[in-house]
C-alpha cells in the first residue's frame, strides 16, 4: 500500500480526534517531512484537513472527486486483493483491463478515468465518451471457472448492481432497458459492455472484462442526432452533482461482488425484473436481420428477454440475437 493510502486511512479512522504528524511518522515509519507533503497532496485532491496547533491533523471533508485510495479504504474489508488504477484520460478502460490480463492473469484490477476517447458499446458501437463529466471504468476479473453459458448473467448482475448504487447516492430513479442500458429521466444514462476471453475447447471462460461508462454532465445538444435522441447526463449542471463517486463505485462493486458469490442462486433476477424498462410494451426489434414487434414480458432466469411476439407466442431471447433502439425508450418511466 501507498503512503497515500496509510496517512489517508490513519485519518478516516480517527475522524472524530487529531492525529499529530509525529505520530503518523512513528506509525508509519517516516519522516514528518514525508507526512506533510502527502497531506499537501490530499488537500490538492479535494480533501479539507485542518492543522490544529499542539493536538495535529484533523480531516473535516473527503473528496468527493474520483480516488483510489479511498475507494480501496471504502472496500478492503471484502476486497483486500483488488488492485486500483487511475488515469484522467484513456483510450477505454476495457483495453487497458484486457493489457492487465495478459500480463496478470490472476490479479483482480479496477480501471477508473474521468474521461475516455475510444469508449464502444456492444456489437462493435461507439459509446460516446466526450462529455463534460463522465466515470468509465473497467473490471478486470480472472476466471473462477465460470461456463460460456453464465457470461451474459455478468451484464445483468452488473446493471442490477450499478442501478442500485446510483439510486442510493443521486436518489435519482433509476429503470434498465434489457440488457445493458440505464435509464433515468427517459434517457440513457449509463452503457455497460461485458468481455470475455473464452477457451472453447473446455467451454470455460478465461477471464471476463466489465467496462461502465456513466453520462454524470454534459450537453448532448451539439451531437450526432441519433446520440442526442437517446442520451442524457444524470445532472444538468456540475453544480447540481453533488455526490461522491468513491461511494457511487465502492457501493457497485461490493453489490457486484454480492451477487457473483452467490452466481448459482441467481438472486439478482428479481431484482432486475423490478427495474426492467418498458414491461408490457410493444417494441420494435431486429433478429437475424428480420424486423419483428412484441410485447415484453420480462426475463427469465438466464436473463434471456421474454417477448409475446405477433402469434402470441412467448419467445425467450437472449442479447447476441436480437437488437432493439433505445428511441423506442426515451421518456419511458415504467
């Protein structure tokens, strides 16, 4: 662990009382000069601590401002090993999840950046990155043996556990169109794009790469047509997101990790079934290049879409079959 980390944990777990420098220099093993600095970098990075004569440091505000440092400190107890990386601007976090992989097959690791310039959705699409405020982040997991079959229940437990963090830290309501997208105030707000790297030949996964990128602010009024009738941010104005997205990230990856303890349980279907968008309506969609309508009717427990097509039959889908526009979405509440 980082410096950083140590002199930023000391002060979280004594909130309540100073800490004198001396004493975070015996604790740690350094000077006071090396201890002074990395508080001078912590305020820098939003942090407001105080130095009160005689008794020490005290910290009175955290940032609210991406840090790895403190979402670590918000998820060691239940993730000791995962490493966090941090970078401002990157191409996409997935490739640099999938780099990580190669080189470290067996490490955990979480990407996170502010900004990304090459982000992409699903079936080869552009998500588009270049917003005022944006968090994309990527996680990078090796395999525990999961089959092929199981590789779409990671976008489902992922959005089930993105939605519930959002709601808990915007209050903003938060509704999923099957299977990636998260909605609020009938626009999308958040893409999720789930990777895997597959060995065929024993039909397990390799490794699987869950890459979020979440619209914070932005004006989406100067984009293509087709973007700007589906996309929106979760705030209008950097002023109105007041949250911190340490707890936003920290918050999804201990409901993520809840979920896949329990894969073969499947918990989170219900759960997704509660937030599922457009439920008993007609939608437009396209299987095998042939244009169809149907009703939704939810999904099942391998998280395939159930569709009341133009016979009334009930088709179960699943998400490398079918394609549907999120315009048939935008200001959907239910």
């Amino acid at each position: 662990m980082s410096l950083t980390y140590k002199v930023l944990s000391a002060l979280l777990d004594q909130a309540d009382t100073p800490i004198s420098g001396q004493t975070l220099a015996n604790q740690l093993g350094v000077s006071r000069n090396s201890i002074w600095k990395v508080i001078e970098q912590l305020k820098a990075e939003g942090y407001q601590i105080t130095s009160i004569p005689s008794q020490g440091y005290q910290l009175k505000r955290i940032s609210p401002m991406l840090d790895p440092n403190q979402i670590m400190y918000l998820v060691q107890d239940h993730l000791p090993d995962l490493s966090i990386i941090y970078a401002d601007w990157v191409t996409s976090t997935n490739d640099l999840a999938k780099s990580h992989l190669i080189e470290h097959p067996k490490q955990t690791a979480l990407f996170i950046s502010n900004h990304q310039s090459k982000g992409r959705g699903r079936q080869g699409r552009s998500f588009h990155s270049d917003i005022q405020e944006g968090i994309y982040f990527s996680l990078a997991l090796p395999s525990q043996t999961y089959s092929i079959e199981s590789i779409g229940l990671f976008t489902i437990m992922a959005a089930v556990a993105m939605a519930k963090a959002l709601e808990k830290n915007t209050e903003i309501a938060i509704k999923i169109k099957w299977v990636n997208d998260l909605f609020a105030g009938g626009r999308k707000v958040v893409g999720i794009l789930t990777e895997a790297n597959a060995n065929l030949e024993n039909q397990q996964i390799d490794a699987v790469i869950l890459g979020i990128g979440i619209n914070v602010v932005g004006d989406f009024s100067k984009l293509d047509p087709d973007t700007q009738k589906v996309a929106g941010p979760l705030f209008p104005h950097p002023e109105s997101a007041h949250f911190n997205r340490n707890h936003l990230l920290s918050d999804f990856l201990l409901n993520f990790y809840s979920y896949l303890h329990v894969l073969p349980a499947r918990p989170f279907i219900e759960e997704y079934r509660t937030y599922l968008l457009g439920l008993n309506q007609k939608v437009c969609f396209t299987k095998n290049q042939e244009k169809r309508q149907g009703i939704i009717l939810g999904i099942n427990q391998d998280g395939h879409l159930l569709i009341q097509n133009e016979v009334q039959e009930i088709e179960s889908l699943n998400s490398s079959e079918i394609h549907f526009s999120s315009q048939a979405f935008i200001n959907q509440t239910n």
